[in-house]
C-alpha cells in the first residue's frame, strides 16, 4: 500500500525537479528519495518518472498520478487546517509565495510578529514573479501569495496596499527639473525595463497610453534597474515601495495622472484557511496601513 510519505517524496521531487533539494527539503538522504519513489512506482505498478542526467520527466502515467497525488495533498493539508481550527490554534506550517517589493517593505514586519506572538507557526517563503505565485497558488504549493491584481479568475484576492509608480531617472536627464510628468514626454526615451513576469503594471500603463518603448534593457533585478538609471543609461517606472534604498542622487518624478498598482494577499477559490493563514492576511493588512 503506498504511503503518504511515499507521495510527498514524489511531489516534491516533481516541484523541485532533482533529488537532492527534494532531500534538503524533506530533511531526508537522496538514497531515502529515490527509494521512496521506487517503492512507489512498485506499489502502483508503473513508470513515474524518467530519470535524465539533467532533469526528471514526467511520464505520462506520472503525469496523472501526479495531478491525484496533488489533490489527496491539498485534502491531507485542508484536513490539518480543520483540525487547527477545532482546536483554535496558531501553529503548524504556513507557506506564502512573496513579490521581492513586498519582501523589502511589508514582510520584515509581518515576520516578526509571528516570531513574537506565534513562534510555533513555521512561515515557509517562496519569493517569485506574478507568474510563478499564480502557479504556485493554484497547484497548492502554497497557501496564500502576494500579487498584483492576479489574472487568473479561481484565486481570491485581499488588496493590502496601494504603490503609486513614478518614473526615475538620473540627475543629469533632461526632464530632471520638472516639477511632474505627462507620460506622452517619455515615448521617444531610452526604456530599462523590468521584465513583463517582474511588473506588469509598466507595460500595461504604457500600452493603454499607445506608448511603445524603445527597450534599450530589460531585466528581473530591481537594484540593477535603479543603478543603470542613475547611470543615465535610461529611465523606468517603478512603484515607490522599491525606491526605499533607491540611490541618493536618483531622481522620482509623479505624473501629473496618477498611476496605482494594487498589492494584495491571494488564495485559491473555495478552500477554507488556516487561522494561520487568516491572521498572516489580518496581519499584512494592519502594517500595509501603517506604511
């Protein structure tokens, strides 16, 4: 009879992709993983996985087997979840997909007032793009995630707070003295753009004006944005809640439109949460309004 340990070991192999982070995870030897699933693959009679030099497919058995196991997780953890509640706890495992503006304004508290007030509640961080906290959300890999407006339409979403975008340049471009910005002055700029899966908010904001950026640079890491641009190798559009530890002599100008992204904590529809997870949201809520 195959185990519950037996389909951990498997689905977190197939979500980390190689055996040893799946040991590191799992605080087990890689030995213990590959016979967890050898086991496995016994008890069902079938061929789960290929093992590559490189990376691990699926088969297409595995694949089927995967999306069960999948939910017979998702119903072991809705199962702790109600057990939590009937004994009106805070405590247990709690894993929340994290967007690296939240990680750098609003996180630090939220966590330290967990470590205070509920130290037995382990906060497990996965820090990803849009489209990673989505999937991740919506195959169960975590509990809840920060996002921007999600667009997928089976997740809820709370928005916590609102990040006005302004555009940053160095001290030495053109447009460093005004006062503030029409967004029709930027068409013919040097763009460094954040990548579309970092912040989509830019590009929406652009293509609704009928902007179409010349692109000199696109890329995932924000301090490597705000460092070009004070180099004046171009502008860009950030929300202020990055501009934090901006460089002294980068310059942020307003438009005279205001422009908002809103930030908010997403779950997937129809699951009940945890008192874990409702106070972590409560929480997000509460120092969100005291930035």
């Amino acid at each position: 009879m195959a185990t519950l340990a037996q389909y951990i070991a498997f689905h977190t192999l197939i979500d980390t992709g190689n055996f040893t982070e799946t040991g590191l995870k799992l605080n087990l030897t890689q030995s213990s993983i590959s016979h967890a699933i050898s086991n496995l693959e016994a008890e069902l009679d079938l061929s789960l996985i290929v093992r590559n030099r490189n990376n691990i497919v699926l088969t297409n058995e595995g694949k089927i087997v995967y999306e069960h196991i999948s939910k017979i997780l998702q119903e072991q953890q809705h199962l702790e979840n109600t057990v939590s509640n009937l004994k009106n706890l805070i405590g247990s495992s709690l894993s929340v997909g994290t967007l690296p503006s939240v990680s750098l304004v609003l996180l630090p508290k939220i966590l330290a007032y967990f470590e205070q007030h509920y130290p037995n509640l382990n906060i497990r961080l996965m820090e990803g793009d849009y489209d990673q906290i989505e999937e991740w959300i919506n195959n169960g890999v975590v509990d809840v995630g920060f996002l921007v407006d999600p667009s997928l339409k089976n997740l809820v979403f709370d928005s916590v707070f609102s990040d006005e975008l302004v555009c940053i340049m160095a001290k030495e471009h053109r447009l460093a003295s005004e006062d503030k910005l029409y967004l029709e002055q930027l068409k013919d700029e040097r763009w460094i753009m954040p990548k579309r899966t970092i912040d989509r908010d830019v590009s929406r904001i652009l293509s609704q004006s009928k902007i179409f950026p010349n692109i000199v640079y696109e890329l995932s890491v924000d301090q490597v944005i705000l460092t070009m641009v004070n180099e004046n190798l171009g502008i860009s559009i950030m929300p202020t809640s990055l501009l934090i530890h901006a460089p002294n002599n980068l310059v942020q100008k307003k438009f005279y439109e205001s422009y908002v992204r809103r930030v908010g904590i997403a779950h997937k529809r129809n699951i009940h949460l945890s008192p874990g997870a409702l106070k972590f949201v409560e929480m997000a809520k509460y120092f969100a309004s005291h930035l």
